[in-house]
C-alpha cells in the first residue's frame, strides 16, 4: 500500500486507516477462501491419516496400540501415536506422498496395514484423496506351549523343540520353520506372539544319561551281535512330531486362530542310538575329518542344527558317528587336503552304517564363468546365486573381474533344481547354459555330486513398472489388490516374478524387472491362491494384460483386478 507524505491532516488519516482496513479484509477473504479451498482431510500446512484400530476377532476398539507412520522411502524417519479409549489416531500436517503405516500393542501382532505375507497398502495423501477414518485391524499374538516328560514322567531339559508352520508362501504351500526354543529344568517350552496359521511342533532331545561307545571294538555292523555290544546307556531320543509321531508324514497339525492359547505335550521313549561308521581313505586324514548328519525333518526340508550326535575316532582310517536316531539323513562329510572336498550323501538311517566316501567324484564343485552381453568385464561386486525352488537352500558365489565364480565346498547344495540369478542391483542373466547339469529356462538341476561347469551371459538396465489397478465394475482405483507379474514358463523362471499390493489410492509399483515378456494381472483376494500352480493361474493369465519390457524401460499400467 502506498500512502502520500507530507501534511499530517485528520483527512489524510481516515484515508491511511480506510485503506488499512480495506487491505486487512481483502487478506482475511483470501485466507478464508483458500481454507475453505482445500481437498477433504487436508490442513493449512498437509494432510490429515486418521482412523481406529480394532481386533480383528472382536471388532472392539483398542486403546493404547502405538501406531507409525514413515514415508515408503524413508522408513527409518516415524511418527508415533498412541490410541486413545475409543481406538482412534490421528496424524495431522502430512505432506503429500506414501506413508506405511504399522500399528502393535503387547498382547497383539505388529501388522503393517491390511499385511498380507510380506506385503502391505500404503496410506497416499495429496490433493483429492482421502485418509480419514481408516478401519486398521490387528491380530491378537497365539501362544503355542507344553512340557515335555521322559517315559519316567520325568522332565527333559534342554530339549530343542522346533516350530514349523504350513502356508502360502510365493504363490507356493509348504512348510517352513518359524521359530526354535528350548525346553527349561521342568521341561516346559512356550511359543508366543503367533499369527493365525497351521503349525507343527517337532521335539529332538538326548537322555542325560546318555553314552555313546565307539565302535573300534564292535563287530561289523548290521548283525545282532553288533547291537548286543552296545552299552544299554547308548540311546537316544527318536525326533518326536506331535502328539507323538517319529514320521513326518503322521505329525497332527495344531491349526491356531487369532488369539489361541494351544497345549502341545510330548512324552519321549528312549531308542537304541545308531552307528555310522566312516571309512577314510588314508589313515592320518580322519584327525581333520568333519561329519555332520542332518536330519530330513519335513520332506525336502533339511534341519539346519545337527541332531545331538558324537564324533569318535574309532581306530586310524575310521571315525565313528553316534547318538542318531533312525530317520532320513544328509550326511556330509568335509576331508581336509590340498583341497577341500565335500562329501554328501542321503541316507535312510534304520541301522548301524559303515560309509567309505574315498576321494572319488562323489564331491561336488560347481563353478563356472560369466561375461557380460556387450563384451565388457563384469563390474565389482558380482554375485551368482543359486536357490532352490522348493526348499531353503541356497548359495552365493562371487565373480571375479576376468569373470570366473566357483561355489565353496562348505556350501551343501542337496539334489534338486535351483534358480540362477544375478545377485546385483541393476544386472540381469540372459542366458544359460552348463556342463554337467539339465538346464529348464534360468534353472539347473543338480545331481548332488559329479563337477558342474556353468556358462552365463549377462547384462545390464533393468526395468520398471508403475500402475494403477482399478476395479472392473466402476474403473476406480482399488486398494489391497494382490499385482502380479508373470514370465512365459513361470514354473521354471519364477524367479522373475514380481509382485505388490495396490496402496490406498490403487496404484502399484514393480521394480527390477528383467527385459522380457510378461503378463500383468491384478487379483482382489489373491493372497490364498496357490498361484505357482499352472492350473490355478491360468485363468487368470487368459484375462491378464501382456507387457513387453524393455532393457530401462519405465512403464504405466492400468489393470483391471479380478
């Protein structure tokens, strides 16, 4: 505003003052009018995520629950609150953009919202969006415990006690482990804070009585003979599945719903332990010899901790392994030399076993060279990767910059068919070839023995999609849609695949996606499907939208959810 100098009159006065006035109003419309201008839910300064977190079972309210909330990019920088009485949070000033929200209490899960396995929908806020009166629901925490008791009624200490859970997991239902605990001086264990799900309980323990003898001074095995020398001390526990099963294949199911308290009880009998009795090549090799026999708790699955067992050397070429219980094994056998050489070997275990390995081609090395699509040298910090498709094993091997990769001895690869992938950001295989193993599309199949000599080529520039999946009734944008990208042959290139939840305002982002052909579809529900089954996704694949990906190519989708 611009006011004349000079003469301080009363005139000149009212006009200073009438003109203030006339510029305070205009302000104050301005201000009222941009206000009462902004979308539903936003502030002067953001936007509004607000909502009431209740049970998932009782549908009441939950007072006390601390609720986060973190930008999608930056996870680490949260904001908390606590529910009042009536379950409501409120986060007011949020700038525009995606927000993860998560919210637990003692008592309850800590859930991303609307969590499926791994994945969630984040909150999005900006103009024309909506964020209030958000319904997040949270599971109640399961508890599965018991005790464990000899055939004396006596409690068993120190007993590992395995949990495993059945469920979808990559479009795939199998059983995993979840959790592992050990049992107090009265014998009792306690799993806690469980989700909803079908678990297995699995008990492997060793009388503390317990004397394993070595074998130097008994007959060959497999006669009665043999079993008569043992000291009636020599016994073990049988791996025990719930409610007392020594077979996986008749373990009973504990199916937990949100908020169950279950008693799993096991009482042990002690069985005669069982003899491997190993046969080195050369006398003064067997002081370095490492034994391991790992146990087939599940099939396919392979328990990682050795059940309790003890190494002797029995006499010079022969160690002697005991303390096992009968079962399905995978022995692996490390001679230390020149070079270390890995023995493996699956094992029925039903009686005692003499093993004489030898430095023959029952080894297995895997190794192999990888050279980049346009001639260059392969870039620091390389990795192949290979994973098994229907089990938790898995190994890395670093490449070098002429190119060369080998797979350490240690690193136990059972039979079966492994993925191979390029364990780096922004690089990708192109093609596959080897030497020694069957290759299906990016898989190999691996003998468990016998030399492997892998050939890849690789490149670089992956790609990207974005894109918004929108319901086929009204096309409106869809949250908490399952978005998957499927590969031609996704049985034997699953490793491609790539998935996401739509966010709150439908849309969804697919990273790292590897040049090819694909067929993109979104699934309301879709986190029950055993969608690696050909036969339960292919009608969903005859409705999806097929991509071509480029090598950096950036794309923007709309799908219409299923």
């Amino acid at each position: 505003m611009m006011t004349q100098c000079g003469t301080d009159s009363a005139d000149s006065r009212l006009r200073t003052a009438i003109q203030r006035s006339t510029l305070i109003a205009a302000s104050w419309m301005l201000l009222l009018a941009c206000t009462f201008a902004q979308p539903p839910g936003a502030s002067q300064t953001g936007y509004r995520i607000s909502g009431t977190v209740v049970s998932s079972v009782t549908g009441q309210p939950l007072p006390q629950v601390r609720v986060f909330l973190a930008r999608v990019e930056a996870r680490e920088d949260q904001q908390v609150v606590i529910t009042g009485p009536d379950g409501r949070f409120l986060f007011d000033n949020v700038p525009k953009g995606k927000y993860a929200l998560a919210a637990g209490k003692p008592g309850f899960l800590m859930q991303g919202f609307e969590e499926h396995e791994s994945y969630s929908s984040a909150i999005v806020v900006g103009p024309g969006l909506s964020a209030e009166d958000l319904v997040f629901r949270i599971h109640p925490a399961g508890v599965i415990s018991g005790q464990i008791a000899d055939e004396q009624n006596e409690p068993v200490r120190d007993a590992q006690v395995m949990l495993f859970r059945s469920r979808l997991q990559e479009g795939t239902r199998s059983i995993r482990p979840t959790a592992q605990t050990t049992s107090d001086d009265r014998g009792l264990y306690r799993f806690a804070t469980l989700a909803p799900g079908t678990y297995f309980v699995v008990v492997s323990a060793r009388p503390w009585y317990a004397a394993y003898t070595a074998s130097r001074n008994h007959p060959k095995p497999d006669t009665n003979q043999a079993q008569e020398a043992k000291s009636p001390l020599d016994v073990t526990y049988p791996i025990v599945y719930y409610p007392g099963a020594t077979d996986f294949s008749q373990a009973t199911p504990l199916a937990l719903a949100a908020g169950d308290h279950v008693t799993a009880d096991f009482t042990l009998t002690p069985v005669r332990s069982l003899h491997i009795r190993v046969r080195t090549p050369k006398p003064d090799v067997n002081g370095g010899l490492s034994v391991m026999a790992t146990p087939e708790v599940f099939e396919g699955f392979n328990l990682r901790l050795p059940v309790s067992q003890q190494t002797t050397s029995s006499k010079p070429g022969e160690v002697d392994v005991s303390g096992l219980p009968p079962g399905q094994y995978n022995l692996q056998l490390f001679f230390p030399g020149r070079r270390t050489i890995n023995y493996t070997q699956e094992l029925d275990l039903q009686s005692d076993t003499e093993i004489d390995p030898g430095f023959n081609d029952q080894s297995q090395t895997i190794s192999g060279t990888l050279r980049m699509q346009d001639g260059s040298r392969p870039p620091p910090g390389v990795i192949v990767v290979l994973k098994n498709i229907t089990s938790d094993h898995g190994a890395g091997a670093r490449v070098s910059r002429d190119g060369k990769f080998h797979f350490n001895s240690y690193q136990f690869l059972p039979r079966g068919t492994y993925e191979v992938a390029i364990g780096t950001q922004n690089m990708f295989l192109v093609s596959l070839s080897a030497i020694g193993a069957h290759v299906r599309g990016r898989a190999i199949e691996i003998g468990g023995s016998g030399a492997t000599q892998l050939s890849i080529v690789a490149s670089q520039g992956i790609g990207r999609i974005d894109g918004t999946a929108v319901s086929r009734d009204d096309a409106k944008p869809m949250a908490g849609a399952m978005v998957l990208l499927v590969p031609s042959d996704p049985a034997n290139n699953a490793i491609l695949i790539r998935r996401d939840q739509s966010d709150s305002d439908g849309t969804f982002t697919l990273s790292s996606v590897v040049p090819g052909y694909y067929t993109l579809l979104a699934i309301r529900n879709g986190w029950d499907l055993e969608w690696m089954n050909p036969v339960v996704l292919r009608p969903y694949l005859e409705r999806g939208e097929p991509v071509e990906v480029q090598k950096r190519g950036e794309y923007n989708f709309k799908v219409t959810v299923q």
